[in-house]
C-alpha cells in the first residue's frame, strides 16, 4: 500500500511509513462514513405562516379580519418552526414575527375604532336618560 502523507510505498505489515514516518491506516479499519446531509422536508406550513403575517400586517388597520389572519399565521409558523428537518424555517420565523406585530397593530387599531364609537355611546346613554327624565318631567306636570 501506500502512504497517505508522502505517497511512498510502504511494506504490509508496517505500521509507519519508512520515508515520512506518517502511521499508515489500518485497512481493516471501517472506512469512515459519511453521513449524507439528510434532504430537508418541504415546508408549505412555514411559507403559509409567513403568507398569513404578511396578510395581516398588510391588512392591520382593516377591523376583524387581521385578528383571523393573525392567529392563523402565529399557528402555521409556530408549526413551521416546529417541523423536524424541514426548509424554509427562516420563512416561518419572520412569518411568526409578521403575525405578533399584525396581531398587535390590529388591535391597536381596532381600539382605536372602539374607543370613539364608546365613548359616543355612552354620551347618546346619558343624553338619552336626561331626555328621558325631561319626558318624565313634562309627563308628571301634563297629568296633573
Ligand atoms: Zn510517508
């Protein structure tokens, strides 16, 4: 056989090299595996994930919808995440980040439409009840 690390031939039986002294390998020792890269999975969870956190940063400031889209896409991408040997993880990250900052703006911007129409409400109660008193009023003084 031959050495490894100079090349020169070297006697069975040796255990060295003569020329470099480099330890000659053992034929009877197993040849080394190599293990081959194990071919990712495809991960139509992940890309659905960061479909839906797209959706719903794109859609955000659109009432009820973002909140469905939201939580879809926090679920997908979490899945996504969560595949053993699977591609597209990095898709399925930004997807789960997309939908948390989605799901935060659309209930910032649900509030923002709630609080208003709230506080309307609850000035129309008020003036509906000091109408409704001013009735009462106006009753009590007719009929007597
Ligand atoms: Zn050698």
């Amino acid at each position: 056989m031959y050495c490894n690390k100079c090349g020169s031939y070297i006697p069975s039986k040796r255990t060295v090299c003569s020329n470099c002294g480099a330890p000659v390998p053992d034929p009877n020792a197993p040849a080394p595996v190599v293990e081959p890269e194990p071919e990712k999975r495809p991960n139509g969870i992940a890309v659905a994930g960061l479909v839906m956190g797209i959706i719903t940063i794109v859609l955000c400031w659109f009432p009820g919808i973002p909140l469905l889209t939201g939580l879809l896409g926090f679920i997908f991408s979490i899945a996504g995440i969560a595949k053993k040997n699977a591609r597209s993880k990095g898709a399925a990250v930004t997807g789960l980040i997309l939908s948390i900052a989605g799901l935060i703006l659309s209930v910032c911007a649900l509030l923002a439409l709630i609080i208003p129409g709230v506080t309307k409400y609850l000035a129309a109660a008020e003036e509906a009840k000091s109408q409704m008193s001013t009735m009462g009023l106006v009753w009590r003084t007719w009929i007597r």
